[in-house]
C-alpha cells in the first residue's frame, strides 16, 4: 500500500516518543570506538515541512514537538532531542521537522554506516534530494566529507525484504528501527516475521519497533508476540496522551517495542516519562506504561497542569 505519507503526522506525540528513544539508542552505540550500521526499513522523507502542504492539514505536530518547542523545564534526554530539531531550524521559527533518517545522521559519526529504505517513490526521492542537500551544507561549512556513498545509502525498496541482505552488518554492531505505516494489517504479522528472521542472522543487533496503539486486534497483540521472540532482552513502552476518542478516529497513543535493548534505557525512560506525559497529556486518561522482561509498571493520570 503506497498511499500513506507520513507528512500528515510529522511532529506528533508518536514521533516525540519514536525519536527521543532512538536518539538514545544511538548515543548508547556510540559508547564504544567501533563502527555501526543504522538501518531505517521504513526512512520517509527525511525532512517534512510544517509550515506547508500535508502537515498543515491536521497540526499534529501541535500534539508534539509544538508542546516542547518553548519549555525550559526540559529533561536531557528531551533537551538533545529538541536541539536537533532547532538545529534545523536557525531562524528559531518551527518550520521544520526532521525524520529517523536525518535524527541518525546528525547523531552518528564519519566511520558509521545509514541504510535508508523507502518504498514510496515521491518519499524516495526527495529523501534522496534530501541527503543531497545536506552533503551541499557539509561541504559547504568544511565538515564530513560526503553524506553519502558508503556511509549513506538509500533504496527504493520494500524494507522488510531489504535488511535480510544487511544482516549482519560489517561490524557485527547495530540498530534497526522498524516503523512501517501499519495501514494494512499485513504490516503487523510482517514486523513479526521480520525480527524472527534478523534475529536468526544478527542475533546481538538492537531492533526498535513503532507501532499504534489501538483497538483492532493485530494492534493489541503485537507487543505480545514480540515478548516471545529469541532475544536476550525486550523494552516496551508507550505513551497516551488521551483516552480514546468516541468515534474511534484519531492516535492518542503509541509505543516503542526494542529487542535487546541498553541496560541504561529502562532507567532513563523511568525518569523521563511522567515529563512526557506531564507536557503532551490532554485528560486524566493520558499516561504511560512501561515493560522490561518480566516486570511491568503502569502509570496513568499523571498529568500535572
């Protein structure tokens, strides 16, 4: 299904949560002087425009990063995340907002790798036109040498058949981040079988998964399934930022499933979600919840006004 574009949904509380968790991860990898590889099954567009054309049509940023964009009170995991965004941004106006893949790019170093696959040919291409762009501004400011060629590269390719022949990455060391639009309930059962089979070839790689939280079943079931694959560790966490809405329309709430997660993310997102839900919640149904192995913590009503 080529009809999504994630324009419409560029900034939104899912991508709050979606983007301070990968930054994080990525930190995490950078610990260590060895080189890694960041695979983005489902890339976009790389940049999306706020001010203008699809995100215009329902604000969602509005329930995001519009919420952050003049708070002082900002957590350091937040803090990082918001400045990236700015850095996009000089003229300190919000006009932008950046992607998974350019989130990865500016957090990763020279000798790292990004592997960028997007089906929808509109998305990419100016994803392509994108990175172009950004290896014009390097060169220009005297930085990276080239955003692309080997440390960069992109395909317009089905990203869930695509990363079997990235697996596993030279280095032996990585994270793939699976966000698939979900618009067809296939995407569900494929996320499944796709970890399935990457954790057979790199059974070490850290795996982040977005998803929906709704009410069809494939939704629901989805983070149990997960719990069942052969990893040595699972992390899920979710963030609500209302109850449900009568007519069922609508994404209040979202979460991050990640196989083999950091021993420092638990402890981190502990912290930093009552911030989150605090900021971005609209009622007393806002909240969060948050699972690692076989213990479960579920906080709701935290909204502080």
């Amino acid at each position: 299904m080529l009809s999504y574009r994630h324009a419409f949904h560029a900034g939104n509380h899912a991508d709050v949560l979606k983007h301070v968790v990968a930054i994080q991860l990525l930190r995490y990898l950078n610990q260590k002087d060895t080189p890694y590889t960041f695979i983005d099954t489902h890339a976009g567009a790389g940049v999306y425009a706020l001010d203008d054309g699809y995100a215009t049509k329902n604000a969602e940023y509005a329930t995001g990063i519009g919420k952050l964009w003049d708070r002082k009170d900002l957590p350091p995991p937040v803090a990082e995340y918001l400045q990236l965004i700015k850095s996009l941004n000089p003229s300190g106006k919000m006009r932008y907002y950046p992607g998974s893949p350019y989130c990865a790019d500016k957090v990763m170093r020279e000798a790292d790798r990004l592997r960028l696959f997007e089906l929808h040919p509109s998305d990419s291409k100016i994803l392509a036109e994108n990175f172009r762009k950004l290896e014009a501004h390097a060169a220009a400011q005297g930085q990276r040498p080239s955003a692309r060629g080997k440390r960069v590269m992109i395909q317009k390719a089905d990203g869930f058949q695509g990363l079997k022949a990235l697996l596993p990455p030279p280095s032996r060391r990585g994270l793939v981040l699976i966000d698939p639009p979900y618009e067809d309930k296939s995407d569900y059962r494929r996320v499944k079988e796709t970890l399935a089979d990457a954790l057979l070839r790199f059974a070490t790689g850290t795996y982040a998964v977005w998803y929906p939280v709704l009410q069809r079943m494939e939704s629901r079931q989805l983070p149990e399934q997960l719990k069942r694959l052969k990893a040595n560790g699972w992390l899920n966490v979710t963030l609500s930022i209302s109850g449900p809405s009568p007519d069922g329309f609508g994404l209040h709430s979202s979460g991050m499933f990640v196989l083999n997660p950091p021993w420092t993310l638990e402890p981190m997102l502990r912290d930093l979600m009552p911030y989150l839900v605090s900021v971005l919640g609209t009622d007393s149904e806002a909240g969060f919840t948050l699972e690692s192995g076989q213990t479960v913590a579920t906080h709701t009503g935290t909204r502080r006004v």
